[in-house]
C-alpha cells in the first residue's frame, strides 16, 4: 500500500516521500477504512515529526 512518510524534520515539500509500506493488520478494537481520496495542506504544516504515516 502507498503511504506518505517523514524520514526528517523539515519542510513538507522536502520531507514528504510516497513509499509502499505493509497492509495494517486489523487488531481486536480497532477498524480498518478504505480511503479513496484525501486533501493535504502542506503550506499549513511548517514542520512534520519523523516516521509519521499520512
């Protein structure tokens, strides 16, 4: 599956990298959605921590 992925801190334009990373495994508790389409304001975020997925 394709994630966005921070491997530093810094600019969104700079940071952000679309990777394939593993399928999330549904746990007891927890849901898993499809989502077809999703909106990004980059210019809204000055800086972004490592290793978070979008």
């Amino acid at each position: 599956m394709l994630a966005w992925q921070v491997e530093r801190l810094g600019p969104p334009r700079e940071v952000l990298r679309l990777t394939d990373v593993p399928e999330p495994v549904v746990e007891p508790g927890t849901v898993k959605i499809r989502v077809e389409a999703a909106g990004f304001a980059g210019g809204g975020i000055p800086q972004v921590p490592a290793n978070t997925y979008w």
